[in-house]
C-alpha cells in the first residue's frame, strides 16, 4: 500500500522553539487516524503541514505522493487533492455566502469569489454532500448565521467537495451538544467506513468523539510522538495517562471510547 502522508524526522521551529519535534509518522491508504494531545502540542502544526500549507524546517513531508519543497512538487496541484476543515478555515468563510455558496466554491478552490456560472454538475455535488451531512433545509441560509454544530457540518461537506484523496479534520466536533456530536459521530463512522472515501486524520480532544471505523491513533505531547500504531493497542490507558500527565483509564464499550480520571484517594 502506498503512503498517503509520510513525515520523516520532521521538526517545526519557530522562536528557537520546536513545535513538531522530530515527527516521523505515515499513513497508509485505507488508514484513518485520531490524533490525540494536550493544547498546545502541535496537532494544528501537524495538519498544517498534512495539507501543504506548512513546510517542515527541517525533516522531509510527502503528501499523497509529492515531497514538499522538492523541485517538481507543486502544492498548487496539491491542495485541491486534499481536504481540510478546522476552525482557520471557518473564519477565512465569508458570513454572507449562503450555505451552498459555500461548498460550491471549493470546487473552484477559493474561499470568496461568487461566479453565477457554476456548472449544474458541480451544484449537483454540493446537494448531495449537504444532503450526507444533514444540511439539506439550510442550502440558501447566510453561513454567519448557522449555529457551530451546523457551520462544522458545512465545512465537511466543502472538503469533501474537491473528491480529496485525504481529508483533514481539527476538531470537527468541537463546540457541539451532545446530539450534535454524536451524530457527527455517527456521520463520520458512516464515512469512516465508506471503502469510497478519502483517507482521513481527525484531530479531537475527546476519545468519545473517534468514530468507529478510525484505524490507527498518534498521540502527541509537547511537539513529540509519544505513540503511533493501531487504535486496539495504542490507544490505552498507560498511553493516554503519559500523553496527557494525569492517571487516566480508557475503556471502549462497543465501537466507542470513554476516558476518565482515576478517583483521588
Ligand atoms: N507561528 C507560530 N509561532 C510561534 N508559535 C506558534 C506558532 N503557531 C503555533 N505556535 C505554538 O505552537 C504550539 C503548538 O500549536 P498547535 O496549534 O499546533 O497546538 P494544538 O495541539 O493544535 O493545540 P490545541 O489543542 O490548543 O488546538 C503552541 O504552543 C502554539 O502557541
Ligand atoms: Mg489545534
């Protein structure tokens, strides 16, 4: 199988500080990974450089094939082979877009610019992605109206617009209710498994949120990989309690994940 993503000793310096600190880490095709660690351990960093828009100071980051920084790679050709939605991205949407407009953008790989001519093939797509994440009774509604829950939704489907070969996703669950998260969820477990779609690396703070059908966990602490490999054994207490600094117990009942705290005392 080939490599998706490929890091190798890839550190990220900035203020004489290391804020990826010698990562080496691949994803395989077929492979979907949670990342997991404290704020301010470099999980956004990482992401950034999954989708091209960070190089490495030093260390080597193929994506999908194509070493950055390498004469020959364009990320130009890149990104539109990549999809990512985080919290950056919500805030470069323009509020007033509707809900379609949105979406329908990405296929032109910019976030502003509104053309009357899309191709009807293209407004084809778009319904179809919001109808796959619930979003059908918003299509013509202001996206600076939506509330956080459906925002992330619509930033899911414009990812997945461009038909990306891997999918980025920081927190998409952040900020929701419990019904919103677990039917994100349950959205995502349905994608997780589709043999169809991209490959996929979500980033969360919650075990509660991986969704059945991620493979494979990376748990990082203060910039290193502190473990790497398949959910079953990596994802485990002792890890989890290392990752975040406190005795934590991890539990998974069914196909989904607890975490908690060991009691004082
Ligand atoms: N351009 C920059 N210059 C200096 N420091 C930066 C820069 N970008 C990020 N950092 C720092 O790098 C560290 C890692 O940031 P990053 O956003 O990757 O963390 P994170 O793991 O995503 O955290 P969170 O869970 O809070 O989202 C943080 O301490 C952050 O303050
Ligand atoms: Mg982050």
């Amino acid at each position: 199988m080939s490599d998706v993503l490929e890091l190798l000793d890839v550190s990220v310096v900035r203020d004489g500080r290391a804020l990826v600190d010698d990562v080496s880490w691949a994803v395989k095709e077929g492979e979907r990974w949670v990342i997991l660690g404290p704020n301010g351990a470099g999980k956004t960093t990482l992401l950034n450089i999954a989708s091209s828009y960070l190089f490495p100071t030093t260390g080597t980051a193929s994506i999908l094939g194509e070493q950055l920084g390498k004469p020959g790679t364009d990320v130009f050709e890149l990104r539109p082979r990549i999809g990512m939605a985080g919290a950056a991205m919500a805030e470069k949407m323009p509020k007033r877009q509707t809900v379609l407009q949105v979406v329908l953008t990405a296929a032109y790989g910019m976030t502003a610019t509104w053309h009357e001519d899309y191709e009807e093939v293209d407004e084809q797509r778009a319904r179809a992605f919001l109808d796959r994440l619930g979003m059908t009774e918003f299509l013509d509604r202001k996206f600076g109206t939506l509330s956080e829950g459906e925002r992330k939704r619509t930033l899911i489907a414009r990812a997945m617009m461009t038909d990306p070969e891997l999918l980025l996703l920081d927190e998409p669950a952040a900020g929701l209710d419990l019904g919103g998260r677990e039917d994100l969820v349950r959205r995502l477990g349905r994608l997780a498994k589709d043999p169809y779609a991209p490959s996929m690396v979500m980033v969360t703070h919650h075990v509660e949120e991986i969704a059945p059908g991620f493979t494979h966990v990376l748990m990082i602490r203060q910039g290193k990989v502190l473990a790497a490999g398949p959910m079953e054994t990596e994802l485990s207490s002792r890890n989890l309690s290392l990752c975040f600094g406190l005795p934590l117990v991890v539990e998974q009942r069914g196909n989904r994940w607890t975490a908690q705290g060991l009691p004082l005392g």
